[in-house]
C-alpha cells in the first residue's frame, strides 16, 4: 500500500527527513514512535499528500504519490475539526469535499444525493457511538468525543488508508484504550491500512503490526510485532521484553 | 406586564439612563443655553423628527451604508487574497502601510476636484479611510488560521472554493466583524466632517448648521440623532455577528 524510497525532506535549510525507507503492506498497520521533534507528523503530512518538494520516492497503493488522494482519510495531532461546524457538518464536510472534485458543480446536492449522505453519515455516528453528539459543536465535546468524530470524518469516505497523529495522546487512560480498540475493530473489519503516530509504547505495540522506531530525522528501527491487536501484562516475559526492545531503541535515538 | 418588566430590567436602558443623568447633570453646572436640557432637546427631537430631521439621517445612513459596502467589496477580497498568498502580501502589504496612516481628510478637497461636490465624493473619503481597517483585519484573519486546521481540510480532498467556503470565510469572520465595527466608528465621525462641506442634507450638515445660527436646542436634537444612528449600526452589526458567527455563543 506504501512504499516510500530513500525519501527526504527539508524545512528550508533544516533537514527533518533523511533517507527513509518503509514498506507499509495493504490491510496491515504500521506504528510510528519517536522522539519529540524527529519527523514523524512531516512524514505524515508527506504521506497525506500535503508537502510538496520532497526527495525521493513514495509510492500510495501503486501510485507515485500526486497530492491529496480521495481514499486516504487523516487525522492530525489535534483532530482538525472545524470550531464553527457541529460534528454533523464536520463529518458532511468529508463527504462534500471529495464529492466536488468529482462531479460538475449543477449535479452536486440533489436530494436523493442529500439523503444518501445522511444515511452515510447516521452510520459512521453509530457505529462510533456519537449519535448524540451530531449536533454539537466540538467546543461542546469531551477528548475522547472530539477524537471519535474526527476519525467519524476520516472514515465516513469509504477511505483505505487512515494516517492518524497521536490521536490518544490527549486522553484519560479509559478513553484511551476504547479508542485503540474501536481503531482495531474497525481496521480489521473494513481491512484497511493504518498509520498511527504515538508516544505510547503500549499503544505501538496494541496497533502496529510494524513498529517504526524512528530517531532524530531518520528511522532506527523497523520491529516486526507479534502482540498486534493483543491486550498483555507486563508480567508476560515476552511481552515485557518487546517493550524493553521498543524502549531502548527509543532510548539510543534520543540520545544521539 | 411582562413586557413592561422586560423594559424596565433591560441592562440597554440602564446604561441610556446614566447617560440622561450625566447629561442634565452637565446642564446644571454649567448653567447655559449651550448645553440645553435633555428633556427640552427631546421635544425638540421629536418635533423636528417629523419634518426635516428623518430626512437627514436617511441621506447620512445611506452615504455610510454604501461606504462600508463598498469598503467591504474591495477590502475583503484584498484582504483574503494578501492573507493566503505571501507573494501578494509582499507587494501589497508596504503599499497599505505607507497609505494607511495618510490623513484622508485632507484629501476631500481633491476628491470634490474630482467627484464633485455631492455624494460620490463624500463617499470616497469614507470609503478610503476604512477600507483599509477591512483589508488588514481580513488579511490578519487569514494569517491566523492554525495550519493543522488548514491542512486538515485540504487533506479532505478540498478543492479552493471548498477551502474558501467552509475553512477560510468562516474563520476570518469573527475578525472581519471587529473590524467593520472599527470602520463605523471611525467612518461616522470621518462622514460628520465631510457633511460639513458643500452639503445641504447629512446629519453632518444638520447639527453643524444649527450651531451656525446658535440654534443649541436643535443641535443636540441632530447630535442625538447621530448617536441613535451610530446606536442602531452598532446593533445591526451584533446582530450580524449573532448569526454569522453564532458557533462563538454557544454556552459552553
Ligand atoms: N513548518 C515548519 N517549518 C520549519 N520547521 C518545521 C516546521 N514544522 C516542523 N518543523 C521542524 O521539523 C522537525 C520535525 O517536526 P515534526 O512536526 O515532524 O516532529 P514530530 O516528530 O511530529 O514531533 P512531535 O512528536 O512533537 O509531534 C522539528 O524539528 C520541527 O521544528
Ligand atoms: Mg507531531
């Protein structure tokens, strides 16, 4: 699904990505940890199709990456909803956006197109269990509400692939593990392919099928995770060593 | 009765009733005809609202009016455009600056040389003195939009007008707003003084012509004229805020 070669970035004079290599397979997960400052939401925005002038070569579901593409939905560090819509016109807005590029600007709302959409819409909200909310604006809404309809938007287009930006980090440990596990659920069940950024380990190991490690610019390790999708105790040896593993590579590109 | 109470209570009223006790206050010390009672200068409102009065208002509402609207069509796509494009910031930006500050007052004289001595002139010097108050705060607007939120909705699949519509026009709102009621404020007074030129109808004209042949009464008659006028802008404006940006109201 993503295939990025030797890729590299740079902020004007300020290199943030050098040589980045990372295969990400159709319908796996891939988690990315790192230290504070080391790149992970530029190669995010990269893969979004946002940043322009990049290095080398990134490949989206076959493709040379070409901007912005229809499929893939995104959630950034801070969810990204719009403070003057309520969550149903947030999540509408998914919808509309990708809608327009498509047809010619006479065919696009008619009504059956309208009930369409809210059927769409009524689904994602259910299914992430914010019915309630929909006509609340996200300044009304709790963390762990506010993430649930920014990634109700990601979804709602049918996407493939979801890059999503420390979207737990925020979040009380309850709220935190519930989200884990609705982005599992619904990664497996509609077979998508998912990057998540995080600062957890535990969360890494929760979500990523592969760990990237990553350092100052650069990644340090790729850790091919057995514990994917399993909830385990420290007590646990293998699973403890893992984290040890995940941590000391941490570590070492910290400190470097 | 309850309508009544609603009167009473309403914190609007209040405030009006300090101002009336201020004012006859001032009457009493300073014990002149020069600053008429408000009691006295309301019966002359009233009367005189009957006959010329409306007349005036009407004629300086309609000169501020079509200023600000052409302020806002000018100013507002200037601005949104400085806003989100750095190259036409750098080159309309520097150009703003050296014209903001310009005292535009003393340019009327030029624009009656070249607009004549009715309304078109007097529209311009409104018109060139808060246009650029819209333009800036409509560029800051835009400048302001966190990234994160501009790059969430891009990543959408948002074309430009999409980007404009639901991210760019919402946002820069609340600041347009403040900026339009900077423009009433400093346009009223900018108009006032163009009134006072070859104009037989404004309230510009009215209070000044009163105070021309000492008429005091009917001077504070058009100054109370004036601030209703500005009152009813100012509302019009919150009103406006209320629905445009009504996602800034909501009790949280
Ligand atoms: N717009 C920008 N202009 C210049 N430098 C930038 C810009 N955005 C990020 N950087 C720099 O690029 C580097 C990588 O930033 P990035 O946001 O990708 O880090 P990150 O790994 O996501 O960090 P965090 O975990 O804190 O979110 C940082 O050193 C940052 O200062
Ligand atoms: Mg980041």
């Amino acid at each position: 699904m993503i295939h990025i070669k030797s890729l590299g970035y740079s902020y004007g004079n300020e290199e943030v990505l050098k040589d980045v290599h990372l295969n990400i397979p159709e319908k796996t997960t891939c988690a990315v940890i790192g230290p504070s400052g080391c790149g992970k939401t530029t190669l995010l925005y990269i893969l979004a199709g946002l940043l322009k002038g990049y290095k080398g070569e990134v490949y989206v579901s076959g493709r040379p990456l070409a901007g912005v593409r229809k499929e893939t939905g995104i959630i950034l560090q801070d969810g990204g909803l719009l403070p003057w819509k309520t969550v149903g016109e947030n999540i509408a807005l998914g919808i509309y956006a990708k809608r327009r590029t498509k047809m010619p600007a006479s065919l696009q709302v008619r009504k059956e197109d309208k009930r369409v959409m809210q059927e769409k819409i009524d689904n994602v909200l259910c299914e992430l269990d914010i019915k309630a909310h929909c006509d609340k604006f996200p300044s009304q809404l709790s963390g762990g509400q506010k993430q649930r309809a920014a990634i109700a938007r990601a979804l709602v287009t049918d996407s493939d692939l979801l890059l999503f930006d420390e979207i737990s980090s925020a979040l009380d440990a309850v709220t935190k593990e519930k989200i884990q596990e609705l982005i599992l659920r619904l990664q497996q069940k509609n077979g998508l392919t998912l990057m998540t950024i995080t600062h957890s380990i535990e969360e890494a190991i929760f979500l990523g099928q592969q760990i990237v490690v990553m350092e100052k610019s650069k990644i340090k390790q790729i850790i091919e995770n057995p514990y994917y999708g399993k909830r385990m105790l420290y007590s646990d040896e293998a699973y403890y060593e893992l984290y040890q593993v995940v941590r000391t590579f941490l570590y070492e590109g910290e400190k470097r | 009765m309850k309508g009544l109470r609603r009167v009473v209570q309403s914190k609007t009223l209040h405030g009006f009733l300090i101002l009336l006790v201020i004012w006859e206050l001032t009457h009493q010390l300073l014990h002149s005809n020069i600053v008429p009672n408000p009691i006295a200068t309301g019966v002359v409102f009233v009367r005189l609202m009957s006959q010329e009065l409306l007349w005036h208002m009407g004629a300086s509402l309609l000169r501020i009016g079509v200023a600000i609207v052409i302020a806002m069509l000018i100013g507002i796509p200037l601005g949104l455009w400085t806003g989100s494009s750095k190259r036409a910031d750098a080159v309309f930006s520097p150009v703003v600056y050296v014209l903001y500050p310009l005292p535009k007052i003393a340019f009327l004289p030029v624009f009656m040389l070249l607009f004549g001595l009715g309304n078109v002139s007097k529209i311009i010097l409104v018109v060139t003195i808060i246009v650029f108050q819209i333009l800036l705060g409509t560029r800051d607007g835009v400048k302001e939009i966190p990234k994160e939120l501009y790059y969430a909705v891009k990543a959408l699949g948002s074309d430009q007008w999409t980007m404009y519509r639901h991210l760019i026009i919402p946002a820069v709102l609340p600041k347009m707003i403040s900026s339009l009621r900077i423009s009433v404020g400093i346009g009223l007074s900018a108009l006032f003084f163009s009134e006072n030129y070859a104009a037989s109808y404004g309230i510009g004209y009215f209070i000044m012509d009163a105070w021309a042949v000492m008429k005091y009464k009917e001077m504070f008659a058009g100054i109370l004229a004036l601030g209703i006028m500005s009152f009813l802008l100012f509302k019009a404006i919150d009103l406006l805020e209320k629905r445009l940006c009504s996602w800034m109201f909501i009790s949280q």
